[in-house]
C-alpha cells in the first residue's frame, strides 16, 4: 500500500483554514510523524486547532499553535471606520453617479488609508469604485486591486501605411481572427513563456493550483470590455522613451488583463481578508491585508504575478499578430491598471497606492487612455499630479451598465454607429456599445493636470469577445 501523505484537503476537512498554516503543518507532520497512523496524526491536528493554547510550550506542534493563535486573533479583531471620510479630490464629479462617490466615501473611512483621488471616468464597483485611487498605510485591499488584477493597455506600433487599412479589410479582419482568442476560447497552440515557470507556481498552494489554466489561457484576452483592434495613430508630440517623430503610423491597441489566474487570486484572497479584517457591512469589500503578516506577503507576490502574467498575455497577442503581419514593432507603449503600488508620498513616507480601473500618471509615465469602439485612445504622457496621486483614468468610463445597455439600444443602432466611423466589429454585443460610454473627450478635459496627449489612436477593426 501506497505511504500516506497529508494533504491540504485532508486539513480543510478537520477545520484548517486556507492560509500558510497548510504548509507548515504538511511540513511538520512530513519531519516529525513519518510511523505515525493517519488516524491518529488528524486526531491529533485537530485538537491542536480546537485548543492551540494547550499546545504553546510544545516542541513539535507550537509552531502550528501559535499559527493559529496569531490568525484566529486576527480575526476576531473588529476594525472601526472613521467617523467622516478624510478630503480626496474628485475629477468631473458632475459626471460621476452618486454611488460611486459613496463607495469612495467609504473608502476614505478607512483606519489604513492615508490619501485618494476620483478619476472622471468613475462609476460603481467592488470594494473601491472603478476609477477609484486609494493610498493606505502598510496594507493591501485585494478588491481595492480589482478581480482582474494587473489589466493592461498596450499599443504597439508599426512600420505600415494605415492606408492598408482601408485597402485590405479582410486581410486585417483575418490577422485579428487567426492570431486574437476570447473568453472561453483559447489557442490550441499556446506559446512558451518565462512566467510560467514563476517560482510562485511552486510555492503558494492556490496559485500552484492555477497553472495549468495559466498555459491554457497564456495570450488569449477575457470577455466583457477586452478587445484588439487595429487603428490609425498621430503622434503629435516627439517623446524620447516612443522614438518616432509625429506622424501616422499602423497602430495594434490590445485591452486584457490576468484571465483566469488574476480572478482566482483576487477571490481567494478576498475572502482571506475578509476573515481575518472584520469590517461594517457597507465596508466588508475593502477588508485589507497587512504587509508585514504572511498573507499580505503571498498576496503580495500573487499579485505581481497576475500582473507580470497579464503583460505576458499582451506580448504574446503582438507576437502573433507581428508574425502573421511579416513586421517588427516600432514601438510598444503599455501600462497596468487594477494593481497596488509601493511608492513614496509628499511626506518622503512610502504607502501603498491602488489604482482600481486607474492609469499610473506619474512624471514623464506613459500610458494609454482608450475611448470606445469608435472613440479614439489617447496616447499620454503623466505629471506626476498630487492631487490625483499620480494616476488619470483609464478610460472613459461607463455611464449605464451593462443590462440598461442591452435594454436601451438595438442592433440596429450599433451598426449604424459603426458605420458612421467607418469601424467593422467582430464579436461584441450591446453591452459595449459606444453609447454605453461617458464621451472621452469630455473626460479627458478634466484630466489635463494629469497628463500631457502626445497622441491619438483611432480604431478601424476591432476584435471583442462573441
């Protein structure tokens, strides 16, 4: 007969919550209870977990105990609101639904959080609103990040006339059909890639549970608001990290984030915190995790990895799309959204910023800010603006949610839309159609102390989930 091993299964079973207590308890069952029945190692766990006091002193099951002291303290703990919400800015706040700034109101009532901002674009979500930039003290909101974590921008450029464009649609149609894949539909050939040899995938039980959907996944784009699409660029202004000098060139605008493997940790993680920080009702979303404990720690190397994986997606979709095309990049401008930075504040301290549906802004930061379907992207350059904490929207903006979009417009409608700027759509449906959008241009007006446009990106053959 097979030698047993314990297993995290076998854990949860008798009580054990997910967290670093599975590994250390597999750990010292693995060293100290080699001849020892399987009955009666679980028999002895569990006692350790109903009672860990009784076990502090001993040689062999303290470290467990004080594990599970250390969490179930941490749980227990409740965590007070502030009385009022501390001062934020808000950008283009007539545009933005009342819901939105509720939920920031919230936020701001945080004991952790030291500063936020409002982007023009905001509008209800999880936790933070979407369009929401909250810095905290030492402490990591994993719904503040977003489900999918680490989202990306990316624009690639090319050396070929946009002329082709209007010349060869079907060919453009065909590229974007070939070499693109969404939602459920991933590639049969998926390509090799550094980061899924990540030593995360080796290490933290739930992400070592997700690779084998991260392979599965690698270079293909998620549903909803993800798209690639082809369009014309103007580059108005010269920057030196682009290279190019103003003029137009063949631009491939890619929106997708960490699939499958971002959405299990964040939902994972989620719930952890929210175990361990108890908060009021209309607050249980932005449950936090604080960096000098084990969990904020895994979440935090989860993270960068969802995000390092969402980047990997988009290098994989121009890697394709460039070999199918016969050309090499000219230039590639990309940046993350849904994600928590470490960085310093006017006070020289270092906090915690999160950019939930946020554009990192900081000084001479490029970054993308995308219309709709038939609005242009702006190529952007940050300032690095207090106010905003260093951030810019990260799109228009919804101004009706999916199912009144549905409701609202017809088929009909859309094509019409598309036709009149002269964009073909593949995939898609109702719910992202442009006039589910706030107008760019008008959001963009409420952010020029954020950034600088140095260009434009006009769609002309877009590419969505459908």
């Amino acid at each position: 007969m097979a030698k047993w091993k314990l297993r995290g299964k076998d854990l949860r079973k008798i009580g054990f919550d997910e967290g670093p207590v599975i590994g250390m308890t597999i750990t010292v069952v693995k060293r100290h209870f080699k001849h020892h029945s399987p009955q009666m190692v679980l028999k002895t766990l569990k006692a350790v977990r109903l009672n860990p006091e009784a076990f502090i002193g001993d040689p062999i099951l303290e470290p467990i105990a004080t594990t599970l002291m250390g969490k179930e303290k941490e749980r227990q703990k409740e965590q007070k609101l502030l009385a009022k919400p501390q001062a934020y800015r808000v950008f283009g706040q007539e545009h933005i639904a009342q819901n939105a700034q509720e939920q920031m109101n919230v936020a701001m009532r945080l004991p952790i959080a030291t500063a936020g901002a409002l982007m023009p674009d905001a509008h209800h979500g999880y936790g933070l609103p979407i369009g929401g930039v909250l810095a905290t003290n030492n402490a990591v909101i994993p719904y503040g990040v977003g489900v999918d974590i680490g989202c990306r921008m990316c624009l690639t450029l090319y050396d070929m006339a946009p002329a082709k464009l209007q010349k060869d649609r079907k060919l453009f149609k065909k590229w974007l059909g070939d070499n693109s894949r969404f939602g459920f539909d991933t590639f049969a050939d998926p390509m090799p890639d550094p980061i899924l040899d990540h030593s995360a995938f080796r290490e933290i039980p739930v992400v070592k549970r997700l690779r084998q959907k991260a392979i599965q996944q690698i270079g293909s784009s998620g549903s909803g608001n993800h798209f690639v699409e082809f369009g014309v660029v103007v580059l108005e202004k010269e920057d030196v990290a682009i290279g190019l000098p103003p003029g137009q060139y063949l631009g491939l605008l890619s929106h997708s984030g960490s699939r499958g493997l971002g959405a299990t940790i964040a939902n994972h993680y989620t719930k952890l915190a929210m175990e361990a920080c108890l908060l009021p009702k209309e607050a249980k979303h932005l449950a936090w995790l604080n960096l000098d404990s084990e969990l904020g720690q895994e979440y935090w190397i989860a993270m960068n990895l969802a995000g390092d994986y969402a980047s990997a997606c988009h290098r994989h979709i121009y890697q394709r799309m460039s070999k199918a095309m016969g050309v090499i990049p000219l230039a590639i401008i990309e940046n993350h959204h849904n994600f928590a930075w470490k960085e310093k504040g006017p006070d020289g301290q270092e906090y915690i910023v999160h950019r939930k549906g946020a554009t990192p802004a900081g000084n001479n930061e490029l970054g993308i800010i995308p219309g709709s379907m038939t609005a242009p992207a702006f190529v952007v350059r940050g300032k690095g603006y207090t106010d905003s904490l260093s951030s810019a929207s990260h799109g228009a903006g919804r101004q009706m949610s999916r199912r009144k979009a549905k409701a609202s417009f017809t088929k009909k409608q859309l094509r019409e839309e598309l036709k009149k700027w002269n964009v073909d759509l593949l995939g898609g449906d109702l719910d992202e159609a442009p006039f589910a959008y706030k107008d760019i241009h008008t959001v963009m007006a409420h952010q020029t102390n954020m950034v600088d446009v140095l260009g434009t990106f006009l769609p002309q053959v877009v590419r969505m989930d459908g």
